[in-house]
C-alpha cells in the first residue's frame, strides 16, 4: 500500500506530549500489523542536539547509527520497539546546512534561494525520506514547537503543501491544552479555539484534535470545539492525565483514534490490535506493590528528563520483576565522606550516572568506594564506569592523583585517557564515539550471565576510555575487563570479583530497553536488588 503520512502538531503550551501521542498512534497502528516509523523535526538552528546541556533540553538520545537525537525519539523507540536513525530527526540546522551546501555547490545557479520554496522543499525531501523506501505504511511526523512560532512556520508550511500533494494518504492532527480554572471551577477551550485558528490561518485544516486536559471532558464540550474548529465530533479526542504514558495508547484506542487515522486515511482496517503483550505490561505495572529502591547519583538531579532513559530503563525492569521502582535522584555534588552512609545505605542499589565534566566527579568517587566496600549492587553507565575505574585506582591500587584526563589532563596517572581518534578532533558537534559498536564479553562473567550471549552490541557517547596500559593492575587486584570492543580491544565493561554486583559499563544500555523488551542488564541489576534486599 503507499505510504500513509499523519502529522502531529502542537498548539497553546509546549511540553503537552506530542511525542507520546505519536508514540501512543504508532504503537497502536503496529499493534495492527501495519509497518510504522515516526520521525521528528526540530526548529531550532543547532544541527543536532549533541551540544545542548542536558539542562536546555534534557537528555540527548543516540540513535545506532551514531546520531546524536532529542529524547522523543527514545520514546519512540520505548514504544514502537522498532530501532531509529538520523533520519528520523532532523533540525532546522541540518535543512539549512543541506540547502546552503547546494547554493555553493551551484546548484539553484541563477536563482534566488529562499525559505518557499528551497527551504520548505527540503523539508518535504526529508519527510517523505522514510517514506520512499517503501518498508512503512505509515510515517508519522512530529513537528516540535508550537504553532505559531516563528522557528515553526516553514514546516508547517511544507505540511501545507503536503497536504495539497498527498490528498487523502494523509492526516493532521494537532494536540492542544484544556486549561482547568480552579477559581472559576471551569475547563476552557478557548485557547483551544485560538490555536486551530492559527494553524487555519497558516492554511491547515486539522483533521483530528487531541485535547491534553486535567480532567474529563463533557461530550458537549467537545461537540463545541467540534463546532468551533471544523472537525467532526468523534474527531476531538482528550488525553487526560494518566498515571503512566504508558496508558496512553488504551486511552487513545478506547477513543478510536486509530480508527480514525484509517478511516481518514482509506487504509483498510486489518482487524482489531493485538495488545496482549502490552496490556501485559500493563497488568504486572498496576499489580506491582513491593518496592525496589534504586539511587542514581548525578549531577543533572534537578531537571526531570536529564537521565529519561535510564529512568524508563530502571521502571521496564522492575516491572518484570513484578516490583514498583522508587528511584531517589542523589546530587553528586552533595556527596560527601560525612553523609554517604546516610545517602546511599536506604537503597537496594545504586547508579551512578553518566555526564561530562569536573563538577560532581568528586561525590561520584565517595559514592563508588562506598558502594564497593559496602558490597551494595551497583551500575556505573559510561563517566559512572569511568569513576568506578579512577575510585578503584585512588583506594585500592593506591595512585593517589588518578584520574580521566577529562578532569586533570596532567594527572600522572591516566587511567582514564583520551581515546586516540579523538586527538585530532577540534569541532565539539557530533565528533565523539557515537552509536553502535559491537563488544565481546568474558566467559564466566557475571555481565556475560546477565546477557545471556556473549557477543553483543551498545550505544555509545563518549571520547575518553579505559587506559589500556593499567589493565593488568586493575586485573591482579581484582578489577576485571570482561568486555572489550573486538578490534580495536578498547576496554567496554568492568567489574569487581568479590563482589555480588558491580558492573560498570562505557557504553549506554539504556538506549535500548523497551517496553516489549526489557534490557538484560537493567533486568539483572534490579534482581540483584531485589537479593540485596532480602538480605537485609
Ligand atoms: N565524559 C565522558 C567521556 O566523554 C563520559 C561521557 C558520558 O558519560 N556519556 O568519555
């Protein structure tokens, strides 16, 4: 069948859950046997979030392909369990690098390059990219931003044109916010009404509203906004909070909205989705009592979406083992010799994070001696693995000044070194060791009996690594390498012998942990936890 296009579009407030909508849309869709991507463009002029503080924008996801991508795309890989790429995120920075390079190059010669048609084209090429490959029924579209913004208006009106090229094989839908006034005990569509009137005067029709709204919507309610918008009743459709997004999608199909998308669309309907192994999930999050207590130590504790996947990563695992996760955010920074034991000694397990930088690192070493000699289970995710190698060197091989040259590029002891390819790179933007790289686990390991399989493949984000030259030291005094990339031999994995779990990996496992398929490692650190805390 041709390729079916729905956009979603965002109006009134930012940060209404486009990317869950979507999310929620595909999953229903697959959950039809249809084949479904979704893609997301971002208005701002970076080329890729890669340079954004995870403070501006939360976290910064990598695709396997090596890009560096805004942290929907997580969610839709959560969701869908379908694997994404560069092309399903793309930026302003990167339409108008590709036009810029085409005007030097020669290739609009004797013509004017201008936002229409030169820039809104190059939007069109790269929506209809995934599309053109023929392996989707659906591309879904997520044009970030809100409408109305100026940063929005060239794709809003490429999705204009599209509409136009495209006819009935595609579908807008635009999510908006219901306001609840406390003091007049009322919800208000108004600005409902105002943000259709927007997308309208830049010359698109939405086919399906979605409301995001605190509180049910009475059917008359949405007759009005019905009325008032020019979309067919059954068309408005709310979200109403709920306790997890991953709700969202029986929310959206006991409204139809996949449904309605086909209908829309001409897309014969192939029966009703098969969401056993999601109501699944779904029955053991509910029927989950019992706790595991997990402390992440990071610097980035203040911001909500700073470490997303390793949160949904931590939530996937615990669920599957029929347990409620209580994760405690611990600043790093506010760690010290005087209150680790009353940080950290409340939890069944601990990880310490991934970042960049001097700040933090200090609290992280503390932390890490605490929870090796402590013996409590512990994850170090990439600067977490980094720090579990320099806290052992410090205190166990006793090279008092160790560190990662990141912190201390004179230390004498660089147990954390720059990677070699990365000595030339002078642009900070997407130079570091990006994406998928495949690794080798040791036999007998305990990270290899997580697993399960001993060759595997990880995400990676980083440009120091583990200095080659002290693998023996560590060895004989019982930090071992056991995963190790095959051919350049950088060291991916370690972890303590005599300990019950200590595993700090340099690459991301939470990348990769869905919904339907929960990560080893996660599964194995929380059933570790789970021991620690019935030992106590
Ligand atoms: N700052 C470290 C490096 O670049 C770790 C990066 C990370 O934690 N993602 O190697």
């Amino acid at each position: 069948m041709d390729t079916r296009y729905i956009f979603v579009t965002g109006g009134v407030v930012s940060s209404l859950g486009k990317g869950i909508i979507s999310s929620s849309l595909a999953r229903l869709l697959l959950s039809r046997g249809f084949k479904v991507t979704i893609q997301k463009f971002d208005p701002y002029i970076n080329i890729d979030p890669g340079t954004l503080n995870p403070y501006e924008h939360g976290e910064c996801y990598v695709t396997v392909d090596g890009h560096e991508a805004d942290l929907d795309l997580g969610h839709y890989e959560r969701f869908t369990n379908i694997k994404t790429s560069r092309a399903n995120n793309i930026t302003t920075g990167r339409i108008y690098q590709t036009v810029i390079d085409k005007e030097r190059r020669g290739d609009y010669l004797g013509k004017t390059v201008q936002i229409v048609p030169h820039i809104t084209d190059e939007i069109k090429r790269n929506v209809k990219l995934l599309g053109s490959t023929g392996d989707y029924d659906f591309v879904i579209t997520e044009i970030g931003g809100t409408v109305g913004d100026i940063e929005s208006l060239p794709y809003i009106e490429a999705v204009r044109q599209l509409r136009w090229e495209l006819g009935s094989k595609c579908v807008c839908i635009h999510l908006t916010y219901v306001p609840y006034i406390r003091a007049a005990a009322e919800l208000k569509t108004k600005p409902t009404q105002h943000s259709v009137k927007m997308l309208q005067q830049e010359g698109i029709q939405p086919d399906i509203l979605v409301l995001r709204t605190e509180k049910d919507l009475p059917a008359p309610m949405r007759r009005k906004v019905a009325l008032f918008c020019n979309v067919s009743p059954d068309a408005v459709i709310q979200s109403i909070d709920v306790p997890s997004i991953y709700q969202v999608p029986l929310n959206m199909h006991e409204q139809r909205l996949d449904d309605i998308v086909l209908e829309k669309t001409g897309t014969p309907s192939q029966g009703e989705p098969d969401l056993d192994k999601w109501n699944h999930f779904l029955n053991m999050m509910q029927s989950a009592t019992d706790e595991v207590r997990v402390g992440l130590v990071g610097k980035y504790v203040q911001l909500q979406d700073a470490y997303k996947s390793i949160d949904e990563s931590l939530f996937q695992a615990c669920t599957y083992h029929g347990r409620k996760l209580k994760l405690t955010y611990i600043n790093s920074e506010k760690v010290n010799d005087g209150n680790v034991d009353e940080l950290l000694s409340p939890h069944d397990a601990i990880l310490v994070a991934p970042g960049f930088g001097q700040r933090g690192t200090e609290g992280k070493f503390v932390a890490l001696r605490w929870c090796r000699e402590h013996k409590k289970p512990t994850l170090g995710i990439c600067l977490g693995m980094q720090c579990m190698v320099i806290e052992f060197a410090r205190n166990v091989l006793h090279l008092d000044d160790a560190n990662s040259v990141e912190m201390d590029p004179k230390t004498q002891h660089n147990v954390i070194d720059l990677m070699e390819e990365q000595k030339s790179v002078t642009n900070m933007g997407g130079t570091m060791r990006l994406g998928a790289y495949a690794c080798r686990l040791k036999q007998g390991s305990s990270t290899a009996r997580a697993y399960g399989v001993l060759n595997i493949e990880e995400r990676h984000r980083h440009r120091f690594e583990f200095n080659d030259e002290y693998r023996k030291a560590f060895e004989d005094a019982g930090m071992k390498c056991v995963g190790e990339n095959p051919e350049t031999r950088l060291v991916e994995v370690v972890e303590l012998e005599n300990h019950p779990w200590y595993i700090g990996v340099q690459f991301h496992p939470e990348y990769s942990s869905t919904v339907l398929n929960p990560h080893p490692l996660f599964m194995d650190f929380i059933r570790a936890a789970i021991d620690e805390q019935n030992k106590q």
